[in-house]
C-alpha cells in the first residue's frame, strides 16, 4: 500500500500523511462491477432518473481513496471542488426525488421517535439536506417544527409543493440567533466540502442541550471489504459493497466510528450513541423480483451481523453505515 504526503488535510484530524486505499485502475473496475451489479438486477428500460443513488451520482468517479494514517478516515485524493455547486446544479437528484417520497416516509419514523425521546418531546428542528423530504414530513406529522436548508433549487421547490417549510441555501444561511431543539443532517455529511465547518455551524444553531443527529457511510467498512476484493472473498465483497452503495466510493469523505466521535467531541458534542445500519432499500418497479428478495435477504443479514458484533462489544466497526446521535 503505497504512502501519500502532503496535499489536502483529513478532515477528522488535519492530518496529512496518508496511504492510497485504491487509484484509479482499482476504482475505475469497481465501477465496472457496480454497473454489471446494478444492470443485471434492473428491468429493461429503466428511465435514467431511476439511476440515481444507485449508477449515477453527483460527485465523479475519485482519482484516488486515500486513508489518513492518524485516524483512518478515508477521502479523495486529490479533493473534489465545487461540490455543494455540482449538486446544487444537478437536476438528476431532484428528478428521482418525487419516487422516493411515498415509499421513504416509514422509514425514518425510527429516527423520528428517537429525536423526540432524546428532547422530551417535539421541539423545534433543522435538516440540512432534506433530499426527498421523507424525515421533514414525517417529523412534523409527529407534532416537530422542522424546517430544511437544500443548496439545490430544484429540490427545494418540489419540497414546498408539498408543503414542507424549506429555504434555498446552506447551514451557513440559517440565522444564527434560532435556536434549535434539533439539527439532523441524515443525507450528506459524508458530501460536504468542509464536515468540520458544517459541525461549528450546526452547534451554534443548537439550544444548550440540543441534539444533533447525522447518518454517513462507514470508512472502515469499505477499507476492510476493498482489502478482500482481489481474494477468494472478492465476489462476496463486491456484493456487500454494492448493497452498501459504497462500491466506487462515489463520496467525498468516508469516517470511522472512532474518527467520527473524535471529530465530534472537538467541536464540543457529547456523544449520546452510534450505531450501525444498512443501507436504505432502493429497491422498486424497475427491480427485477429475485434482486428485491435478494436485497430484503442482504439487509438482513448485515443488520444481524451487526447486531452480533454490537453484542460482542464490537460496536459499528462492522456497519457499512453509521448513524450518530450527539448533544450540546
């Protein structure tokens, strides 16, 4: 594993030394086999806004993975630019967004409950990078005040059609002298240019006591599983990687649970929990009936792997995504 020095900081400790996780021969046959992966288990025809979240993503295939020597956090190299500006103008993600919202409410009415037993209560919150609106909407048919901050026009408009309260813009574009009881950023942390400045951001949006809730995708899951893909594993690992929405690491960062905490401890959290998770079914008309049953079968499996390595006092370290609950 070849060393890097030098270039961009890692943004969990602003260290700088670093070893190449994958180039771009290794990313670019992830690629292919994300593309075999997707294309064998999707009927014919697919319209291409379907693509999205599973083929097509905002951010273009990385040069390279590395992973910081310090704490482990995994990143591009070199960093991508303008990424808040790609995705605030890609009108692919808005596109798929009107398919999700029927089918995603259901799933977020967990985190729902776990935010309102966190405050005592409904209160007062913030989602920054709302998505599909699924957690806006469901959070306040329960009785939450939320309200959502999305760079991308486009999203934001066909979120207030639903009449869900959203503004166009950043964290950085909410008033700093509201209060919250909540901020949740469930669906690009791990897409932010600057994760430790969105953090400052986030804490001075929260009321003393206030809860920040973030969902990002497992560094150390992709580290483990791209190690095995070249091995008698290789198979299987690319399989968990697909399922994972990690193979091709279409993201910017990717963070241990131990970064993470550290990351959040110094920017005066206190963490409350994290815990692993699976990826969110994509499954829909367009996926072909054994590729539904097989990814009802993968989810499964990883959420009772990760219960049995939770019960081993192994924590998240075995979780393709991490879901972090933290107070003020």
């Amino acid at each position: 594993m070849s060393q890097v020095a030098g270039g961009s900081a890692c943004p969990a400790c602003a260290g700088r030394e670093a070893e190449c996780v994958a180039g771009r021969a290794a990313l670019l046959e992830e690629l292919e086999a994300l593309w075999e992966f997707r294309t064998r288990r999707l009927r014919p025809g697919v319209p291409p806004e379907r693509l999205v979240d599973r083929l097509i993503f905002t951010q273009p295939p990385p040069q390279a993975v590395i992973r910081c020597r310090a704490c482990g956090t995994l990143r591009r190299d070199p960093p991508e630019r303008g990424a808040a500006r790609k995705y605030a103008e890609d009108p692919t993600g808005a596109a798929v967004v009107p398919f999700n919202f029927g089918r995603g409410r259901r799933l977020q009415r967990r985190r729902v409950r776990r935010l309102t037993a966190l405050n005592g209560g409904p209160g007062r919150g913030l989602e920054i990078g709302p998505y599909d609106g699924t957690f806006l909407a469901e959070a306040v048919a329960s009785g939450w005040r939320f309200e959502g901050v999305d760079v991308n026009p486009r999203v934001v408009r066909h979120l207030r059609q639903r009449g869900l309260r959203v503004r166009c813009g950043g964290i950085e574009d909410v008033p700093g002298d509201r209060a919250f009881d909540a901020v949740a950023i469930w669906n690009c942390f791990e897409q932010l240019e600057d994760p430790p400045g969105a953090l400052r951001l986030a804490r001075t949006r929260l009321r003393p006591g206030g809860v920040l809730a973030l969902r990002t995708p497992n560094g150390a899951f992709y580290g483990a599983l791209r190690s095995r893909l070249a091995g008698r594993a290789g198979r299987l690992a690319r399989a968990l990687l697909a399922h994972s929405n990690l193979l091709g690491f279409p993201y910017l960062y990717a963070f241990n649970p131990g970064a993470l905490e550290a990351l959040l401890r110094a920017h005066g959290f206190r963490m409350l929990s994290i815990s692993g998770d699976a990826l969110v079914p994509l499954a829909d008309e367009w996926t072909r009936a054994f590729a539904g049953a097989e990814e009802q079968v993968v989810r499964l499996l990883m959420r009772t792997m990760i219960r049995l390595a939770g019960l081993a006092g192994r924590g998240a370290a075995f979780a393709p995504w991490l879901e972090v609950y933290a107070r003020v």
